[in-house]
C-alpha cells in the first residue's frame, strides 16, 4: 500500500483554484480530522507510489440510489514510478449539512485498477440490486441468485483466471 502525503488550505468558504493556498496550510495524515462543519479545503497530494489499495465505507440515504467508489483515471499511459501531483477540493459535510466521519481524511492512498475485477465488480452490483428489486419467489430473482452464488465459489481466492471464470458463469 502506498499512502500519499497530504497537504490541505482550510477556509470557511469555498474558494477558487487559483486561490486554493490562501487558507490556513495544515498536514493531514489519513485518520485525522482536518476541519469542523461546513469547512473547505484544498488538498495537495503527493507522492512515487509503488503500490496502493483503497476502500470505502460510506453513510448514504440509500432511498438516493446505492453509493459508490469514485474512480479517477489519471493517465492511461502512465508506467509506474511517475510522482503524484493532485489537487482535490472538499467540504467537511455531505449534501444535507451532516458532519461526516468528524471531518476526518479517510483515505489517502492510490492504486492500478485491474480492469477485469472492476468489470466484474460492477456487474455484480448490478445484478444484486436487480436481484433484490424482483419478488422473491420469481424465476428471474433465483437464477440471478444461483449464478452470483457460483460467481461468489469461483472468486474464493480472487485470481484473476478465477475473475474471468466467474464472469463467464455469471453470463
């Protein structure tokens, strides 16, 4: 796992790019809390990752629909070693003024995706909330739940040879 370094400019109001290092310049390490409700930041990350994972946990009104990972591709023709120059602005609340988490940074990491194990993610999460909006006794509803289930054996180990085999069951 490789974790950025994290520098942010907290304000109390949003401000421009080109502004973004007019605030109050702090370090933020991944578990700390950089600001109160309704603050703003910019963050500068940093950093030569050799390699990185990440997760997400997430409250979510899920009458919206179900959250999901942001993924940002960054250069498609990147080889690995290059440095990591990335400005993110961030707000210390969620859409409806909630103080999310006490404003702490969760993740600071990046990583190479696999490209066959997000397609194979995605098609599970759309086959699950299928799944789940489909009355319980129908045909469709079991045959989904039967192919997932397979799907879900194939992956015991999360091979790659194993990913692409459970993608093809799950079809």
């Amino acid at each position: 796992m490789a974790t950025l370094d994290a520098r942010a400019w907290t304000t109390p109001e949003p401000v421009a790019f080109s502004e973004r290092t007019t605030g109050d310049e702090i370090s933020v390490a991944v578990g700390q809390s950089w600001g109160k409700l309704w603050d703003r930041a910019w963050f500068h990350f940093t950093g030569t990752p050799m390699l990185g994972l990440t997760t997400v946990s997430s409250q979510f009104d899920y009458s919206l629909g179900r959250p999901g990972k942001r993924v940002v591709p960054l250069l498609d023709c990147a080889h690995g070693g290059e440095e990591v120059d990335l400005w993110v602005e961030a707000g210390c609340n969620d859409l409806f003024g909630r103080y999310q988490d006490s404003g702490t940074l969760k993740e600071a990491h990046i990583a190479i995706c696999n490209d066959e194990m997000r397609a194979l993610s995605y098609d599970f999460s759309v086959l699950l909330e299928l799944m789940t909006l489909l009355p319980n006794d129908s045909a469709r509803h079991h045959r989904i739940l039967a192919a997932l289930t397979r799907a879900e054996c194939v992956l015991s180990s999360l091979m790659e040879e194993k990913a692409r085999r459970a993608c093809s069951s799950a079809a």
